[in-house]
C-alpha cells in the first residue's frame, strides 16, 4: 500500500478507522484478527433481560455483546499509525456512535449475506456524514453465495462504493479490506476535520 503523498491531501500519521454493522456481523472478531496488540474490548454476557430487546435472529448463539467499543492497532510504518474503533451493533448503543466516528478517516460496514438489511443504518450513517466507506462481505460458513452486483443493488450503493468479500478472522483478510478503504478515502476527498494527529 502506497501511503505517500497525493495531489489533493496528505495521509495524517494517525489514521481512525471504525468498523461498523449489525450485530454479530463480526466487528470484534474483525478487530481482533488485524489488531497487532491485545484489543481492547468492551464486551457484557447477554442475558435474557436482553431478549425482549434486541432482535437475535440469525445469531441466536451469540453469547456476549459489545456495549461500547473495541479498539485495536496496527503499525503501517515508523510514522503512520492506524486506530479500528469497532462500534456496537445493538440500536440501544447506537448513541455511541457520534463519538466514535468524530475525525475518522473512513468506516467498513462489515455484512452478513443472511442479514443485509442489517447493514443500513450503518450505511445511512456514513452516508448522512459524508464518511467514506466501504462494504465488507463476512463469508459466514453456510451463507449462500451472492454476487457483488445483487448486493449493490440490494443495498442501493453507488457504484464507487467498494464492495469486498472477506474473512473476519483472518488477519490477511482484514488488511486486505483495511487497504481498500484507505485507498478509497485517499479518492474521495480532503482529511476528515478533527483527524487524529
């Protein structure tokens, strides 16, 4: 990945990102597998308390939740720094999100084949803020196949929105989708006001 300078703006040495999505699409995992230090996690057991609350279908097994945060790090070199913020994916923690997001350089609204719908109000966030981001398609195992072009569509992006498969738990995976979103915030525009420096 070429982080040099660009004709229209140079890349900050603090670089935020956020992992974004439904819940249980693979946020913590996501941050976890690229994170070259222990993440941080923000992680409560659910309990039944919770089920008349939060809708678990399709991830009825998932025994805990992210009530505010995970955050990891990785060293891309001597002098840039990249910051994942993975936010909470229940709506009751959504409240969370201004903070989050505020001077992040892009956000990876990371989707679950089975549960697309679950990634708009992640979509409509970025796309109310002005935030680049890009579409990150977690190869859940026994997820039928879509292509690209059925989710394009079936999320209403533009075309210039990136779309990439990949595999939360893998860290090669995770850089992978990482560099695209980087890449695609370089095309999009000026540095982000209030950017980490």
């Amino acid at each position: 990945m070429d982080f040099g300078r660009s004709d229209r703006w140079r890349l900050p040495t603090a670089i935020k990102i956020l992992i974004a999505g439904g819940f249980g699409v693979g946020k913590t995992t996501m941050v976890g597998a690229v994170s070259e230090t222990r993440p941080l996690r923000t992680e409560e057991a659910l309990t039944h308390v919770g089920t008349h609350i939060d809708d678990l279908s399709g991830v009825e097994s998932k025994p805990t939740t992210t009530v505010a945060m995970d955050f990891g790090r990785i060293t891309i070199r001597d002098d840039y720094m990249l910051y994942l913020f993975g936010t909470p994916g229940q709506e009751r923690f959504w409240f969370v999100w201004d903070e989050l997001a505020m001077g992040a350089l892009g956000a990876v609204v990371l989707a679950d084949t089975r549960r697309l719908a679950d990634s708009f109000p992640a979509i409509d966030y970025f796309e109310r803020r002005e935030t680049p981001f890009v579409v990150a398609l977690n190869c859940f195992d026994g997820a039928r196949t879509v292509t690209v072009g059925d989710v394009r569509q079936a999320l209403e992006l533009e075309p210039e929105i990136p779309i990439v498969r990949c595999d939360a738990r893998k860290r090669a995976s995770g850089r992978e989708v990482l560099i695209t979103l980087v890449e695609h915030a370089m095309r999009s525009g000026p540095t982000p006001v209030g950017t980490m420096s």
